[in-house]
C-alpha cells in the first residue's frame, strides 16, 4: 500500500510540476553526477599514474625490447599487438608500427578504441607493433638516443618478418612524425612508407590570422624560458607545461565547452569523457636536454625542413635521403599542426615537382575539411575512413612512381566502374599535384619569414646570456625534491587530485551520486529554461571565442611589430631585405654525380628486358596522361599477378615500375619505339599480355582521350601484326596520327638540375 501511494505521488507530481520544478530538480541532480565524474576522473588519475608503465591502449601486447636495458638506455619500447579473438594477420603482409607522441601526454592514443590506428591496422590483415614510452626519461637520455633505440626496433621487425612483402609501414602521430622523419632519413633501408598524421615539420609556416601558435618563441623572447623551465625540474621538463600550451589556444572549449558537454549529457556522457581524460591526464617527462634541442632546433631554429640538423656524429638529417613514399595527413580544422606546418617542409625543401622526381621521392598528402588535431588520430570517423585507406593501399602507395599526389577519397557507389576490386568503403584515387599547389594553401613571404629568422637569432643570445648568468645559480637553488614537489603542485596535476578521494568531501558525493541515479528526473527535452541553459552556454562560448580572437590578433600583431622591423632585424645580425631569411638546401655535387650515373645506366638499358618490362612500359605510358593513379587498377594488376604466378616481389615491382617511369621521362620515343625490341622472342604471349593490359588500364573508368590514343598505339605494337622489325617507322607515324604525343621530355636535365 505505501509503495502504491509513493508511486501514485511521483506520478501525479510529474503531471502537476511546472517547468522550473523541473529544470530545478534535474539541474540540482545533474550538479551532483557532474561532480561523481569528476571524482572519478580524479581516482582514475591516481591509478593510472600509479602504474609503471601507464598507457591507454586497449589491446593485449607482448614485450619485446625494453629500451632501458639497450647500450644507449631510453624510456621507449617495443611491443607486439597482439590481435584479438576472431582477427587474423597475415604473414605475407608488412608489418604495421605506430610511434604515439611524446609530448606531454602518455602512450597509447593510436589504439585506446576498437576503431583506432591499431584497429584498422590489425582488420587489414597486417601484423601491427607499438611504440611507447614510460614517464620517466633515462639519465643522459637524449633525441639522438631514441632515434637510435627505434632503429634497433625496426632491425628487430624486420628481422621477425623475412617474409613480408616490403619494409614496415610507419605511422607517426603528432611530434612522432618529425622523429619517424628523422629516422627514415638516417636510416632509410630499415623504413617502409611513413604515415604522418597531424605531423608539425615546417615550424614558421602558417596563415596570418590563423595559426597563433607559431609566435610563442617570439613572445617569450626565445628558447630561454625553456631552460629555465628545465632547471627549475632539476633537469626534467614537465610535459604537463606542454598540455596546458596545447589548452590554453582554445579557451572556449578548456574553461566552458568540454565540461559542459559532461554536465549537460551527464547521463551519457561520463565513459566517453573519462576515457578520454585518461589519456589527457597522463602527463609524462623529458629530460631538459631533449625538449631544448626540440624547441632550439625544431620550433624556434625550424632547422628540419632546410637539412640544417647536424647529429653529433656528423650525420646531416637530411629529408631528401628518405626513400620510403611519405604520407601526410592534416586537417584545416587542427589549430596544434594546420596544414602550411604540416605540408610546408615539401616547398622548403624542393622548388618544383620535377625536384622531387629527382630525389625519387614519392608525397602523397591528404587534407580534411574539419576535425580538430586530436581527431586526426583519435576519431573513429577518421579511422574509418583515411587510416583505413591508407592500410587498404599501403603496398599501392608503396609502387607510386616519384612525385606529389593528393589522396582523394570518394563513396563507393555500386554502378561504380570495377566497384568489386575496391576493398573498403571508399575508393582511393592518388592525383598528382604541383608545389604550387601547396603553395596555394598559404605560405610567408619574405618578410614574414625574415621575422622568424629574428626570433631564431634572438632566441640564441637571449638563451646564451640565460646559460651564462642565471643557469648556474637557478641549478644551485634546485634539487630533485623541490622540483618533484613543484610538479606535483602544477595546476593540471592539482586539477585531477583535488576531485578525487584524497579529498574528504568527495566521499559525500559518491553516496549523493548513488541517491540521484536511483531517484532520476531528467527534464523534458522542451523545457524553455533548459533551452535558456543551451542558449546561455552558447553565448558564454562566443565570449570566449572572441577574447581568443582579440587575444591572438593582438599577438600577432607585435610580434610582426617588434620582429618586422628592419632596424631590429638588422641588430640581430641579418643582412638586407634581398637576403634570403634562411639557408635552402642545394643539390649536393654527390647526388648530382649519382644522378648522372643513373641517367646514363636507364639510356644503356632501355632496349633490355622482355615482355614483363614492355607490359609495365606500356602500363605507365598509357596512364601518365590521366595523372591520377586508382586503386582498382592496382587491385587488377595485383590479381592478374597472383593468378599467373608471377615471381616479382613487391620490391621489385615497385622497382621495375620507377625504372620504367624515369625512362619514359628521359626519352618517351625511344622507349615506345625500343617496345617492339623488348617483345621480340615473346610474339606468342604479346597478345595475352595486351588483354592484360587493357583490364587493368580500362578498370577504374578514368581514361582520357589521349590515354585512349595510346592504348591504341600500344595495341599495334603488341598486336602480332606489328611485331615485323620492317616498320617502325610506319608504327611511329601511325601512332602520331592517332595523337601519340612525339616529343620526349628532357627528364635527363629535369634530374641533374631540378629545373621547374
């Protein structure tokens, strides 16, 4: 009977309560689980922290090197993923390694969910491996020191797959690029294709307006505050100082929005949110040393993309020497890496396209329209669909003749041209691109960049007068106590620990949060206060827009203020306006004369080889006008290559491919004419291989009218009836009649100048 007259109560309490009794009662019990999630961010925190190894990722993993106990000790490690139950990996397919960034935060952010880096990955079918780190630095660890650990892991990788087809893959998330670069540029037999995502390497780049960040060093008068900052950590830089740069450039979101997401979906929200703040509160240290030579050689020195980097052996890190394709991935809606910071390194290094052909370098670069830095490499959707596809069309990827493409994702639609050869969701087409065109997306002018060579030259009087007069007394003053106390104390640590359980008060709560969810009354979805709660948040969010507005304008204003300056520039050792502000790399008499050799070496073989070498000829030649390469044309040749039982492997597929390209570029008339040459002794299969051919040129639905002239012109050579050595020149006067282009490009001077 009491149950029955409480239950009649509530009921008719809901149908006679007004709308502020209401939002009242649902706002008081939304205000008590909004606190229950913060004390579990905070006792999470604790726990986390307290682990040795801390890390997010959701998947089981075996150790295989610990880089502590290596020659050179570092706080990184090497571990196998191991799949889940019902997921296979391939032992023909290359492996998969994805380094996560070490900055500020822990490990574990490419694989904390199903649809993550490590996901797509490991449902690729390839085997994947992980690098992390714990959150302590080893003594005397430094930059070079891990470049060196992580070779040792790919040595180990590739050691443990002698079978696999091609080198491992290399994802690089964040500040994990620039080292993946770094590696494969010192270390390029051991590196397959690098897959950069929300990747700084051009450290000035950016658009005026848009990109605050890059004028810190400026504002703070140089790399100075950096050492301060070591010295005052006894020797170690708190991470925590990065992550609270990284939140102090959206206000909005670190002082309102992300916590009123919680509150206002409190019900729902928790998980999400605390799975999160798992990662974002697991802040970890460097040694002084390293994050120095981060902000002097990268940030402020914007060294690496101008091949200014010296190692302590001598080794110039140079990007050119890099002979792996490389992928970048950025998003015009990431305010940490935006796009000029993320594709600028292409223009520092190379004037033109044909500079890249001639280093043989493969780009390849995707641009989102609008996710933010962390969900590049965080978000399911992106995961879906670009990680995805870049696992699905690795080995593609990998076979690119030299250039700059763009990766163009479209929905696979079912009257699609060879739908049934797309493996995924998505059909992958790679255009090529110019270096205008990154140009186009934004860059400095000379001016602008001559303010950035101020603050670099600032940045190393003001840290040498630092290193000089305060260093040695600031180290005096400071032992490992004061500074662990001191890191214990930092805002972003205090934040979590204040909420959790340490806390007395925090314990009522609990017992609160357990009343309420028994108990809850959410308000009703048409509520006009609930709406003015929304409508109020939204206004406080715009205020706090516009102060970053205000904030950032202003910013950027005195520093071209005070850096643009002439008089200033001058004082800092610069010489006149028509100087260039900084050093670009030149081509070296060494790659010049190993260029000569190869050009000379592709002319003496280009009437060698037989009927595998023509086809893959013929295959170039007819698509080079189209400028795109799809991935069912691949996904055809790679079929027609399994069935016929072809012994190539990958890495010599994708050799004979760039052999046959740069021919066609040092002399496109004489390696159609030298076809009939290269069939001959292979009449009875010429035929067949044509039907081969006009599958895989045919399958994507992308020919042109001039790829159109020339499978015709390719047809008569292979066809039986051309293959009379009487008529060559009959054939090279029918094939320019049908629009065979007859003049050869000059790639022979493309490749020793760079010219264009």
């Amino acid at each position: 009977m009491l149950r029955r007259s409480i239950a009649l109560g509530n009921d008719l309490m809901e149908t006679t309560m007004d709308p502020m009794s209401e939002y009242l009662i649902d706002a008081a019990q939304r205000t008590v689980l909004y606190w229950d999630v913060m004390r579990q961010r905070g006792n999470q925190y604790r726990e986390h922290m307290a682990q040795t190894a801390p890390h997010v990722l959701d998947y089981d993993y075996e150790v295989l090197i610990d880089g502590r106990t290596l020659p050179e000790p570092v706080n990184y490690g090497l571990v196998r993923i191991v799949p889940p139950k019902g997921v296979e990996t391939l032992k023909h397919k290359r492996p998969f390694v994805i380094i996560d960034p070490r900055a500020g935060h822990g490990p574990g952010i490419g694989g904390f969910k199903a649809d993550s880096e490590i996901g797509v990955v490991l449902g690729a079918g390839h085997p994947c491996y992980f690098v992390g780190f714990t959150p302590k630095p080893e003594p005397g660890q430094t930059i070079e020191a891990v470049l060196r650990a992580e070779a040792r892991f790919l040595e180990h990788i590739r050691d443990l797959h002698p079978e696999a087809e091609g080198r491992a893959a290399i994802i690089g998330n964040c500040q994990a690029g620039w080292a993946v670069m770094m590696l494969a540029a010192v270390y390029p037999e051991l590196c397959g294709p690098l897959i950069l995502a929300g990747s700084p390497l051009s450290y000035w780049a950016g658009v005026k307006g848009q990109n605050p960040m890059r004028y810190t060093g400026g504002l703070l008068g140089g790399s100075w505050l950096t050492a301060l900052t070591g010295d005052t950590g006894n020797g170690i830089f708190d991470g925590a100082w990065l992550v609270h740069n990284f939140e102090g450039l959206n206000p909005a979101n670190t002082l309102w929005s992300k916590q009123y997401g919680v509150y206002s979906k409190v019900d729902t929200e928790g998980p999400r949110y605390l799975g999160f703040e798992r990662w974002w509160g697991g802040h970890v240290l460097l040694n002084a040393e390293e994050m120095q030579w981060i902000v002097d050689e990268l940030f402020v020195g914007n060294n690496l993309s101008t091949g200014e980097i010296v190692l302590s052996d001598g080794v110039r890190v140079d990007l050119r020497n890099i002979r792996s394709p490389i992928v970048c991935f950025c998003s015009k809606g990431d305010n940490i890496t935006p796009p000029q910071q993320a594709l600028g390194w292409i223009p520092d290094l190379y004037e033109g396209t044909d500079d890249i052909r001639a280093a043989g370098q493969t780009i390849v670069y995707a641009v989102h329209e609008s996710v933010g830095h962390l969900g590049i490499f965080v978000s399911g959707g992106v995961a879906k669909k670009e990680h995805r596809e870049f696992a699905n069309n690795i080995d593609l990827i990998d076979c690119l003749p030299p250039g700059l493409y763009e990766a163009v994702l479209s929905s696979k639609q079912v009257d699609d041209a060879g739908v049934d050869l797309v493996k995924g969701d998505y059909i992958s087409q790679f255009e090529l691109r110019s270096v205008d065109d990154i140009r186009a997306m934004g860059e400095n002018d000379a001016n602008d960049e001559r303010s950035f060579a101020a603050v670099a030259r600032l940045s190393e009087i003001t840290h040498g007068l630092y290193r000089t007069t305060a260093q040695p007394f600031v180290r005096a003053m400071v032992n490992e106590e004061i500074a662990e106390r001191a890191r214990h104390l930092h805002p972003a640590r205090v934040g979590f620990e204040v909420f959790s359980d340490l806390n007395p008060a925090m314990k009522m709560v609990e017992s609160l949060a357990e009343r309420v969810r028994t108990e809850r009354q959410p308000v009703s979805d048409d509520n006009p206060l609930l709406a003015w709660q929304n409508a109020w948040s939204q206004a406080l969010t715009a205020g706090l827009d516009a102060y970053r507005v205000w904030r950032d304008a202003t910013q950027e204003a005195f520093f071209f203020a005070v850096y643009g300056q002439p008089l200033v520039q001058a004082l800092l050792g610069l010489k006149g306006s028509d100087a260039p502000a900084r050093r670009h790399p030149g081509t070296s008499p060494e790659h010049l004369a190993f260029v000569e050799n190869r050009v000379a070496e592709l002319r003496a073989s280009m009437d060698e080889g037989g009927l595998r070498e023509a086809a893959i000829r013929a295959l170039v030649y007819i698509r080079m006008p189209t400028k795109l390469v799809d991935e069912r044309g691949f996904e055809m040749l790679r079929q027609i290559h399994e069935t016929e039982g072809g012994d190539l492997t990958l890495e010599e597929f994708k050799a004979l491919i760039r052999e046959q390209f740069f021919m066609l570029l040092l002399d496109e008339e004489r390696a159609i004419e030298s076809l009939p040459k290269l069939i001959e002794g292979h009449e009875s299969e010429a035929a067949a291989m044509l039907e081969r051919i006009r599958k895989v040129v045919t399958v994507s639905g992308t020919m042109t009218e001039e790829s159109t002239a020339r499978l015709e012109a390719v047809a008569a050579i292979f066809s039986p009836a051309a293959l009379t050595p009487a008529k060559p020149r009959t054939r090279r006067a029918a094939a320019a009649k049908k629009g065979q282009p007859r003049g050869h490009r000059k790639a022979a001077t493309i490749l020793t100048t760079g010219s264009g």
